[in-house]
C-alpha cells in the first residue's frame, strides 16, 4: 500500500476532461489551450468527447483522447428546451444508455485523479465520475437562462453543489448566475497567435475600402446575441 501511495505521488496528476460536443467552438477552443499549456511532468490530460472536430483539437493539443457518445441537459441562456427543442431532449435520453457505458468504462481503465466538466450540460458525466469516487471540477463557461430563476435552473444549480468538488467560471455573469462558489478564471488569449494587425493592414488583407468602417461578429451566430439589432442601429446611423 505504501508504495502504491509514493506512486500516486510521482507520477502525474492524471486529469479527464470530459467536452460535449463535437463541433468547434468557444469551449473546446479554450480547453484546447489550457491542455496544450499543461506541464506534462505534474499533470497527463487525457479527454473523453465524441468524434469530430473538437476531438481532433485536443489531440492536436497533446491528450490522450477517448471518443464516445455524450448525452447532455443543456440549460443555458443561448439554448434551452422548449416547444420543437424538446425533440433534441428525447435524443439526449436515448444516447444516456450508450454515454453511461462508455464514460465508466473510460474510468475503469485509467486511474484519473480528476473529472474536469467542460460546461454545466454535463449532468449525467458528474454523476458518472461520482459513482467511481474521482472528485469533480465543473467548469461553467455559460450563464442559466433568465437570472438562473426558473425551475430547472434550480435543479441545475442544485446538482453542482451536490457534486462538484469544485466550481470555476469564466466571469463575474457566469459565476452570480449559478451561484455556487465558483472562482472565477477568465478564458485564456494566445497573444501570439491573436496578435492585432493594424487596421489599414488588416483590411488591404481582406480586400476592404480603407475608409469602409468594419464591425466583426466571432462565434457563434445566436439571434440572442444581438446581431440584428446591431445591423438595424448601423442602417439608422449610415
């Protein structure tokens, strides 16, 4: 036992990240540095996402990557269910048999030392990792819906606490909305890669007047997100 014990010590810190989605996007983005960033000589990311995009990426970015179904509750501002979108609800329920398999056969076969969540969708994954005693860090990158107010909000609320070993969010609006302790740890930039051009250089790159006025929309392109209401403001002020 005891040198079971000095082993756990010397080795790496031995961390799943579990993503939800299999596009590009925001999340799996910013995961991709945090992994990419790790010291491998105090922590081994490894990452359980389904097939696709988001799952190269974090291949690309050195982990260990273990593909599979995920099946979420997702209750966030941008998306919630209601009317049609219960549709995408009763999919979710029939991938939950093929994500509980899969996810505790991960954890079988690694001795993890961490479950890291990648947004509060990931119900069923932190009830998985607590069946197998791995302690939980939940990390919230979107904010509930309607101030977090409304029922179901709640019992989103009300799982992290039970769960979570351990909450961070990517900002003060994220954090006030679920309300759970959260520390608050911004996105991370990559300076290098996202180093600004001038403006006069960017343009000429992109074929545009030098006197044309740009405004840029990065992500994804959610009505909520108050797109067209900035284009009928720029129509009234031209």
């Amino acid at each position: 036992m005891g040198g079971g014990a000095s082993d756990s010590r010397r080795r790496p810190l031995r961390i799943l990240f579990v993503h939800h989605r299999s596009e590009l996007g925001g999340a799996p983005t910013s995961l991709s540095y945090l992994i990419r960033s790790l010291d491998r000589e105090r922590y081994e990311p490894h990452v359980y996402s389904p097939r696709g995009p988001a799952a190269d990426l974090f291949r690309s970015a050195g982990a260990a990557v273990h593909t599979g179904p995920v099946s979420t509750f997702t209750h966030i501002w941008a998306s919630v269910y209601r009317g049609r979108r219960w549709l995408l609800f009763l999919r979710e329920l029939a991938l939950l048999p093929m994500h509980l398999t899969a996810l505790s056969r991960t954890l079988r076969a690694q001795r993890f030392d961490i479950v890291h969540l990648n947004d509060s969708p990931l119900v069923a994954a932190a009830f998985v990792a607590r069946r197998h005693n791995v302690p939980i860090v939940w990390h919230l990158r979107s904010a509930l819906p309607g101030e977090g107010a409304d029922l179901r909000s709640r019992l989103v609320r009300a799982v992290i606490r039970r769960l979570a070993s351990d909450a961070i969010a990517i900002n003060e609006d994220v954090a006030a909305s679920f309300d759970v302790g959260a520390t608050i740890v911004p996105n991370a930039v990559d300076l290098e890669r996202f180093g600004p051009a001038t403006t006069a250089d960017a343009k000429e790159h992109l074929g545009i007047d030098a006197a044309q006025s740009v405004i840029s929309f990065f992500g994804f392109i959610y009505p909520s997100k108050g797109f067209r209401e900035f284009i009928g403001a720029a129509r009234e002020i031209r």
